[in-house]
C-alpha cells in the first residue's frame, strides 16, 4: 500500500515520503499554478482563465509552461485560438480539483475555528428546502449575532473529517464518532399529483400496477418500494415505467408535475401535502426503519452556538 510517511530526522525539518522517496518542493505544482491549471481547463482558453483570475495571458502561460517543465508533458493542445486537454491531463484534473476543493474547505474551516458567531450546518438538500429553510428567518430573529453557513449535502462521512458544528442527517442513527439526537419517527408513503391521481384511477394499491413510478437512487436513502409493497399487501404486482431520480427532492418536484408515483417521507413532505401539490393517493402508511437526526462532531456538540441551534431545531421540528 502506498502511504505517506514523516519519519524523524533529529533537528532538520521532516520531508513527506512517497514510495520511500522524498517528495521535494520540485514535484509539487505551486498552489497559484494550480489554480490557473483548472481555470484554463475549465474555459479551455487562456484569456478567459486570465479575465477571471485578474492575470495577463502572459502570467497564465508563464504558469501552465511551468507545470508543463515541472511534470514534462504537454497539458494543453493549442491550434490558434483553441485550446484542448490532453488525455494525460484530463485525468490529472480531476485530483487537482478535488485537492483545491479540499483544501479551500480546510482553509475556511481553520479560518473560522475561532468564530463563535459563525454556525457551520450541513444538511441534506430535501430537509434543507422543505423544512429548515423556511423556518431559519425565526431562529435569526431570536439569535441575530449568530451568523449561518448551510452546506447542502447528498452524501455524508461518518467518521470525518467533519466540517460542520452540526448537521441534519437520514439514516439508523448509528454513526459513533458523533452524538445523534432523533428528531422524530418517520412513515412512507406513496404520493402524486392531484391530476396524476384521478386520471389513472388510482383508488386502491393494486391499481398501481402497470403505472409509472418514481424512484429516488442516493446514496443516503435507500429504494422503499419494495418494502412498503409488501406493508400493503400486494408485493407481487408489477410497475409500468420508471423515472429515477438522484435526489428525493427532485423526485417529489417530478410528481408534483406528473411524472409518476413517488414515495415520500412524512417529515417532509407535510406543507406540499396541505397545498394540495402533491395527493396521498392511499390511507396506508408504512413506519420507516431511518429517520432524520440532530448530528454533531464532540468537540463542536459543547459549543454555545451549536447547543442554542440543536435546541431550537428540537422545539421547532421534533415530534
């Protein structure tokens, strides 16, 4: 296994190790390289990296012909006023913008490690449209000096590096490296729009059969249908078409335009219910085995600002 190694060296400052060998300041692109590397790859032109960054065309070529010494391969193919990746470059974007990412979250996360008036969130993106948004005007209004940064997940990392002081998570609750707090029981349930549901007749669970329905593929939720299929009794039936979606929030948007029959979770989808956007087609309701849960990593669970939010949250949304 390939691993990064500091060994001892008496008084002299240690040099990372890769393979055994040293990793000298030569094999290691300036950040500012870096940064123009991306910016010409995402315009593929250099002018237009230069116009972002406040550069000259001169300054940004000066940096990839570096890059380009430094690592002896050509990044860009240019023919005139096109500019191209190369293949070995491609690929070689792909980390660097993952590492700039990173290291751009690391630096705002040490810049406001001090910050007591700064409230880092994370959230998944339904519960954060559907429920916590709407409501965050009140928490203001009650704690003005606390300022909020919300960061809209997909997917999250249980055991860190965490970068939030708390967050709103999906799942069994089961995540030792933080403290959970459960913010409620949770069903599921089958739901559509008003139009969807009187055109195709849907009065009974078998008459979903052969209909389009509406499945949300995360990495976060897992595909209820089937269980909650087999809550209604008819486990054997089969779907007509289906419309996949990546998040549970785009998968309701979808139903509530009539793309098909979606199921939603009780915890958030309550206001589309009482609008009338999205119908319960069915009186049956199957308990979820998740649930949404108040998260916190220890060390930030102890501040003022994260206790004063996981309070409120619990008045606010807990059942």
């Amino acid at each position: 296994m390939s691993v990064l190694q500091t060994p001892p060296s008496g008084d002299d400052v240690p040099s990372l190790r890769l393979h055994g060998r040293p990793l000298t300041r030569t094999r290691l692109p300036s950040t500012m390289s870096l940064i123009v590397f991306e910016a010409v790859a995402r315009h593929l032109s250099f002018t237009r990296a230069g116009i972002e960054l406040n550069l000259s065309q001169t300054a940004v070529s000066h940096q990839i012909r570096k890059m380009e010494d430094m690592l002896g391969i050509r990044l860009f193919d240019r023919s005139g006023n096109n500019v191209k990746l190369t293949e070995v470059a491609a690929e070689y974007l792909q980390t660097v913008r993952q590492s700039l990412v990173a290291l751009s979250a690391a630096t705002d996360r040490a810049a406001e490690s001090n910050n007591e008036n700064v409230l880092a969130i994370q959230c998944l993106g339904t519960f954060a449209i559907k429920r916590l948004i709407p409501a965050l005007p009140r928490f203001q209004a009650l704690y003005p000096s606390v300022a909020l940064k919300l960061m809209t997940v997909q997917a999250f990392q249980p055991f860190g590096p965490h970068g939030f002081d708390i967050g709103i998570w999906h799942g069994d609750g089961d995540w030792p490296a933080l403290s959970a707090v459960k913010l409620g029981e949770e069903e599921i349930f089958p739901v559509c729009s008003a139009a969807l549901r009187d055109a195709e007749g849907l009065r009974a669970p078998k008459d979903l059969a052969g209909k389009t329905i509406i499945r949300t593929a995360s990495t976060i939720l897992s595909d209820d249908w089937p269980f909650w299929l087999d809550h209604a009794g008819i486990s054997e039936i089969e779907f007509g078409l289906e419309f996949t979606s990546d998040y549970l929030v785009t998968s309701m948007q979808a139903a509530m335009d009539g793309l098909g029959i979606a199921l939603a979770l009780s915890t958030v989808v309550a206001d589309d219910l009482k609008s009338g956007r999205l119908v319960e087609p069915f009186s049956i309701r199957a308990p979820s085995k998740a649930a949404y849960y108040l998260v916190s990593p220890p060390g930030a669970a102890k501040l003022r600002k994260t206790q004063l939010f996981r309070q409120w949250v619990l008045d606010t949304f807990a059942d």
